[in-house]
C-alpha cells in the first residue's frame, strides 16, 4: 500500500527483487508516476500491437560503448526523412579540426560533413548489440518520460528497449531476445541491469538479439 493509501498490486515480482509491469491499455503521466515511485525496482512491458503501424526501427548503431561509436554523432532519423533512416553521421573529430577553438562535445555539435553507414558498415555490424534508431509517430509520450526501463512487446521473440543512445540526447531502441529478458529478471537485482551484461544462454552467442 502506498504511503497515501493507494494500493497497488504488482502483476510479476521476481524472486530478486524486479516488478515487471504488463500494460495493454493507456495510461495518464500521474498513474505511471505513482507506481514507478511505489515500486522503484520496476520495468515496464508494453502491448505494442495497437501501434506497430506508427513504429519504425531503423539502422543498425554499434555499441555506444564502443571505440568506433565514440567519434560519430547521428543524425536523428525520421519517417519524413527517409534518407537519414539509412544512417547518415557527422564525425566529432572532423568538426574539433575545423574548430579547434571551440568545445565542441557531441551534445554541442550541430554541423559538419555528412558521412554513410556503409562507410563504416562492417565496424558498426561487429560492434553491434541490438541498438538502432527509430521513429515513433504519434507516440504515446508517458512511456518516453518512463523514469524505469520500457520494453515495448509486438508480438515476436524479441522485446524492444526505449532507450537513450550516447550524450547527443538521441533516442534509440534496443533488441533484446524475450528468453534473453526472461533469463535476466530471474538473475539480476536491478531493473537496470536488465540486457547489459552477457550470459551465455543454451551456448547462444546472440542472446542479446
């Protein structure tokens, strides 16, 4: 029961700790707000299958942990925009050449020589781990503002991660295996960890995605 005397009743608690919240219907900014602070070790699932039509996935983005990932800013895609869907990328490096006297970070850039995924397609696919972008029209803005992890389900074996790709700000998804999510609420503590660490699941090498 919550400390103002509403009570809420978690659909899945898992023996370490984690609350997945199933949501088929809409929700109002207030509801998800109390049980996000009800609840603090949450992870959303959405039904997806009202709004397939309105999501698009997009290009493949490497690891944004990886060494190639660390020069390249993105340009955000969009379905309006169907060039930048392809991948198209400014290199951070080039801009603080041409600017050497200014601070320019990947937040701050804003400019610069248009690059393409295939350019660096092979180092983008080997550093890959699910991540790519993607544009949701019309969408349903409380799961974008979600303060705990939101996999969106459509229907097939994998789940897809609202995330936040590097410090551009840029929005990006994320594939994770359903039996990979599965796998990882069983073991892990906190929602957070959730798909950020790999373990070999029935000696697949691809349990990310």
């Amino acid at each position: 029961m919550a400390a103002d005397g509403e009570i809420h009743r978690a659909d899945i608690k898992t023996p370490t700790g984690i609350v997945i919240e199933v949501q088929h219907s809409a929700m109002t900014d207030a509801e998800r707000q109390a049980r996000e602070a009800f609840y603090g070790n949450l992870v959303w699932v959405i039904d997806g299958r009202g709004f397939r039509d309105n999501f698009d996935i997009y290009h493949l983005l490497p690891d944004p942990q990886a060494d190639v990932a660390q020069d390249l800013v993105w340009v955000k895609a969009s379905r309006p925009m169907q060039g930048t869907a392809r991948g198209i990328f400014f290199r951070l490096s080039e801009c603080r050449a041409e600017f050497p006297e200014e601070v320019v970070t990947k937040a701050t850039l804003r400019g610069g020589f248009y690059h393409f995924i295939h350019e660096i397609e092979a180092e983008v696919r080997q550093s890959y781990r699910g991540h790519h972008q993607y544009d949701w029209v019309r969408p349903r803005r409380t799961w974008l503002d979600a303060a705990c992890p939101v996999y969106i389900d459509f229907g097939d074996d994998r789940l897809v991660r609202l995330d936040t790709y590097d410090e551009s700000g840029l929005r990006c998804i994320r594939l994770v295996a359903k039996r990979k999510f599965v796998h990882d609420v069983m073991v892990e503590t906190d929602a957070r960890a959730i798909a950020t660490r790999f373990y070999p699941i029935g000696g697949d090498t691809e349990a990310f995605r």
